[in-house]
C-alpha cells in the first residue's frame, strides 16, 4: 500500500488556481511597483499561464495582452475564448516569431507597443516567479501534519521547482517530471535560476525526463487509462499536460518497485484544469457537463 497525498493546489488561488497565483504574485507586486497598467506574456492556444493573467487583469482591472504562438483557431479554444472574454488582447504571432520571445529586442519593441506596460515571460518563469513559489514549498515545510520528506511536482519550465526547493529548504528531496520531451536543458535552468546561496541552502532536487508520454500535452492509451482509473477511484481531477503525467509517473515507479512504497510522498496538485477542455475523453467524468 503506497503512502501518497496529494496538496490540492488547484482547489486554491480563484481565478489563478493551483501554481499559477504563486508565479504571478511577485511580477504583480513588481508591475505595480512601477506603475504598469498593462501585462503583456506568451502562451500557446490552451496556455493555463495566459488564461490566468487574463482573469487576474480582469479582476484587478489591468489591460492584458498575450502573444500567442501561432494563427487563432475559429472559433477560438476555450482558453482563449475566456481571456477574450476577459478583456485579454491576443496578439497571434508565426510560431518563427514567437522564438524571438525571450530576446531582448523582441521584448522592448512589444513593451514600446503598449504604454505603461510590464512584461511577463512565458510561464511566469522568472526570478519573481520562482519567488512567489518559494511560499508553497515554506507552507509544505510549516505544516506540522506533513510528514514526508520527499515532494513531487510536475515541470514545464522548472520555475515552480526551484521556488518549492527554495522554500523546502534543506533536508527535503524535489523530484520533478518534466512535461516535456527532450527538454535537456531544464536542469540547467533551474540551476541558473537559484544563486549560488541558495543551492546551498535548497532542498535537492531532480527532473526525471521519461514520463512525457509522447511529448508536450500528448497522451499514451497508458496515461489515459491511468488518468480515468484514477479519477473514478480518487475522485481527484486532473489533466493530462501536466498532473496526470505526475502522477502517473508516481504510479508506475511505485509499482515498478524503483520507489519505497513504505516511504511518504507528496505530490503536487498544480491545477491546470482549464485545460481539460481539450481534452473529449475526459469530458463527462467527475460531474462535468
Ligand atoms: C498546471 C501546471 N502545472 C505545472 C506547470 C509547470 O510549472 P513550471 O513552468 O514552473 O515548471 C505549469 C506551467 O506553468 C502548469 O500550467
């Protein structure tokens, strides 16, 4: 019998549910701090970081604007139909053009666009999001029902895990499963993304690389069948980018027997719900429409 529980994230954070509201906490407060009145970040057509900046701009009454790789589906996808619907100002750019995302060029020519604005990276990885992580790993840490030493999360940018290693501190193990296929280069962003202070005094951590089930937001018959046994059991939704690939990932080391079964786990929950709706084979499950 495995010893895992699962931290709801998702249950929290309203319109921005699950890790979202931790990476986007500290880029608000730095917005503000100097006056921005626009957001501006990137995602792709079914992005949970875009369809959380969306709400939380509407909620604070905040121009959004994202930039969105590749030409708008008709009709939109849900995700996007619902920061649409926030007031978001999409902005589709040639998947050629959204490489130029992170360089310093791109950044200032879109920051020229709109006044007053303040510009997020995709993800929310920077360094004020993996600070506003550090909170979830600090409350992990806090929590005196809490008692295992070992945390999984799942990983896109690897953001999320440096803020919970951060915050976990010393004496704590990280494990990450990375979303991606081929994403060679996380580690090393986590790394950059950590002073050398902090890695000393961080919890360890690792991305395992081979829960991908096919690559970004594809699926295996393998995690499908995980994912419908799962919430039908567990009651707990989840979706298949992200969570489901975790805790799938969770499921197969334990009965592989590659993880102590005796030892306590805990994963993490990181929401990305939304996202369900791309996903027909899910629909119905757990009381929604
Ligand atoms: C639901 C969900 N979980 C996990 C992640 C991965 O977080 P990170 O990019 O910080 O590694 C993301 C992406 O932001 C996400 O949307």
């Amino acid at each position: 019998m495995a010893n895992v529980s699962v931290l709801r994230l998702d249950l929290g954070g309203g319109c921005a549910p699950g890790n979202k509201r931790f990476k986007l906490r500290d880029n608000l407060i730095e917005a503000r701090s100097r006056g921005a009145r626009c957001l501006i970040s990137f995602g792709g057509a079914w992005s949970n970081h875009l369809h959380a900046l969306a709400a939380t701009g509407h909620e604070l009454g905040m121009k959004t604007v994202g930039v969105v790789r590749g030409e708008l589906s008709a009709p939109p996808t849900p995700t996007l139909q619902d920061a649409l619907d926030w007031g978001m100002e999409l902005l589709p750019v040639s998947r050629t053009e959204y490489r130029q995302r992170h360089q310093s060029d791109y950044q200032r020519s879109l920051l020229s666009r709109y006044s007053d604005s303040y510009l997020i990276p995709e993800g929310g990885a920077n360094a004020a999001g993996v600070q506003g992580c550090v909170a979830i790993g600090q409350a992990i840490r806090d929590c005196t029902d809490i008692s295992s030493r070992q945390v999984v999360l799942p990983v896109g940018t690897g953001a999320t895990l440096a803020g919970v290693a951060l915050g976990l501190g010393r004496g704590y193990e990280v494990v990450g499963v990375s979303a991606l296929k081929g994403a060679d280069d996380l580690a090393q962003r986590v790394t950059q993304s950590l002073t050398p202070g902090e890695h000393l005094e961080a919890a360890s951590w690792q991305i395992l690389h081979e829960h991908h089930c096919g690559g970004f937001a594809r699926t295996s018959a393998g995690l499908r069948e995980f994912m419908l046994e799962f919430e039908s059991v567990q009651g707990i939704p989840l979706e298949p980018v992200y969570t489901g690939k975790t805790l799938y990932a969770v499921y197969q080391l334990l009965r592989s027997g590659q993880w102590d079964s005796q030892r306590p786990l805990l994963v993490i929950h990181t929401g990305g719900l939304q996202g369900r709706r791309g996903y027909p084979w899910l629909e119905g499950l757990l009381g929604e429409q």
